[in-house]
C-alpha cells in the first residue's frame, strides 16, 4: 500500500504493517473525538513514526496515487478537523 | 482505519474536483502541466521567503548577543569601580534580552524547519512534474482522446494529489512566516527604540555607558593629576618622559 504523510511525501508500506498502523490510527481518531490534544500530538506521533519504521520512501518520480492519506506531523486537532471538514464529515 | 481512510476520501475528492477538463481530455494534460509549473515557482517563491524571514531572525539574534555582551562588559567594569547598582542595571537588562533572545531562537529553529520541509516539497513536485512531463508527451503522440481518457486519468489524479500536498504546505509556511514577520517587526521596532539600547549607535550612548564613562574620564584625569604630581616632585625628569616618548615615535 501506498501511504502519504502530508507534508513528508509518500511511503510503500507492507500490508501487513496495515494493522498495526490501524490500531494507532484508532488511537488518533479516539483523541480527536475526546479533544484531547495532549494524547493527540502523541498519538499522531506514535501513527506517523509507525508509518515511517515500517515503510519505504516511494519513488519521487512515480504519479501514483495513495490509499491512504495521513495529517502532517505538526498537526493540531484543529488541523485536522479542518482537513476532514472539508466535505463535513465532522460537523464543526 | 478511521482517520487515514476519511482523509484520504476527501483529499482525493479535492484533487479531482480542481482538475480542469477540456473538450479534448489530451488539452487537459496540458492545462494541468501549466497549473504545475505556476506551483513549483510558487514553492520556489515560498522557500526563499522563508529564508528571508530566516536571515532576518539571525540578524537580530546578532546584534541583541552583541548588546548582550556589551551589557555584560559593562556588569564587569561597574564592578572593578565598586558600582554594584550600575552592574545591578546592567545585568537586569541583559536578562530581559536573554528572554528575547530565547525567543528568537525557537522561531528560528521554526522557521528552519519550515525552509526544509518546502525545500523537499519542492524537490517531489520537481520530480513529479517532470514525470508528468513525459506522461503527457507519450499520451499525446501515442493515444487518441477517446483512448487517452483512462491514462490522464492516472497521471492526473497521481500529481494532483501531490500539488494539493504542496499547496497546503506553502499555505503553512506563509502562515507561520508571516506570524514571524509580524514579531520580528516588533522587535526591529524595539530595537529601532533604543529600548533593547541598540549597541550600533556609538555617539549616542546609553545611561550605563555614559556613567562608566564619566567615571572613567575622572578617573583618567585622577591618574593623570597623580602621574604629574609624582613627576613633578622629583626635577630632573620633568623634560625626560616626554622627549623620550618622542623619541621613540622617530
């Protein structure tokens, strides 16, 4: 699978990692839903470093499009809902 | 997969909802390559706005370090005259610039931060675009519109996900940047002021330097007036020491 952290780049990540990287996920999504910022920049932080152990560096040159897509490192909670909101499946 | 899988969805929602599209889909291509160019130039632009804001930072860490130093010879000379309140003052002062230059560094350190990341969205839109490039060229020559549909596709969605990446990441670096600036101002004011004292202007002074000085001409003139007693007393010599002097210069 492909994985893009935004503002990093794109990374080749084994399907087997995917789980792994579920469980964190769910961990991310469950502090922006409490809004938590504290367990969030962690949690983002533990997501994105997973990512990172676990993947490779895709080709820079390659035009293919990612399955998934994650926040930047230096996002806050608002951040991210504000990516998300950008069809409204948060409200707020 | 909650988080990842929603914005993945909306991200390439996005990307597909700004592609033009033209009556011949190989046009697209080509509209698409022009939008490309114009956000790699923006990127350029992006980086080197940020090392501007960059070198503005290390230029006023420079010259408060500098006046730090200078309050900090000053805490030293106050101290050799036995004024412990001026050497008092001139520490306090020192230690409000060491907050501000505190500050200064983490923005700087920010703002660095901020430089390499654009750098490196510019280096994979680079290789993107170039990509693209040769994508759109084989498409044309090889394909027929109604055939070429599907690959543009492909080639369209797989760049336009990366030029929404590097849209949002000049997006924060302006916002960061121009956080920055804003402070920056504030502290070239300050500094404009006098009220961090600016060590460049030399005539005018500060109270601190003003009073060391006072006190160090008086004391010139005290060692002087001792220097011409003790001379005097004796003499003979009175005509020496400043022909020897002379002499010497010759």
């Amino acid at each position: 699978m492909i994985l893009r952290i935004l503002g990093e780049g794109q990374y080749d990540v084994a399907d087997h990692a995917i789980d792994r990287l579920n469980d964190l996920d769910g961990a991310v999504e469950a502090a922006v839903e409490a809004g938590d910022e504290a367990a969030f920049t962690a949690a983002l932080a533990a997501l994105l470093d997973g990512v990172r152990t676990v993947g490779v560096p895709h080709d820079l040159d390659s035009l293919d499009e990612s399955d998934l897509i994650l926040p930047p490192s230096d996002a806050s909670i608002e951040d991210v809902r504000h990516l998300l909101a950008g069809d409204g499946l948060i409200p707020g | 997969m909650s988080i990842m899988k929603r914005m993945s969805l909306i991200f390439r929602a996005k990307a597909n909802k700004a592609l033009d599209r033209a009556e011949d889909p190989r046009e697209t291509l080509d509209y698409s390559y022009q939008r490309q160019l114009e956000l790699l130039s923006n990127v350029r632009r992006g980086v080197a706005d940020v090392a501007t804001s960059r070198k503005r930072i290390e230029l006023q860490l420079a010259q408060l370090e500098q006046q730090g130093a200078k309050l900090q010879g000053q805490a030293e000379k106050s101290l050799q005259m036995d004024r412990e309140d001026l050497a008092r003052e001139a520490l306090t002062r020192k230690s409000a610039l060491s907050g501000q230059i505190e500050d200064l560094r983490t923005q700087h350190a920010q703002l660095q931060a901020e430089e390499e990341k654009l750098t490196n969205a510019q280096k994979r839109l680079q290789a993107k675009v170039e990509s693209f490039r040769t994508r759109k060229e084989t498409i044309k020559a090889t394909y027929t519109a109604a055939e070429a549909q599907t690959r543009i596709n492909e080639a369209m969605s797989g760049i336009g996900e990366e030029m929404g990446d590097v849209g949002m990441a000049i997006q924060r670096a302006e916002d960061k940047t121009a956080t920055m600036q804003a402070r920056a101002g504030a502290i070239d004011e300050l500094i404009a002021s006098g009220a961090l004292d600016d060590a460049s202007s030399v005539n005018a002074g500060d109270d601190i330097s003003r009073e060391l000085e006072a006190m160090s001409s008086k004391s010139d003139v005290e060692t002087e007036l001792m220097r011409l007693k003790g001379l005097s007393a004796p003499a003979a010599p009175d005509a020496i020491e400043p022909g020897a002097g002379e002499g010497e210069q010759r």
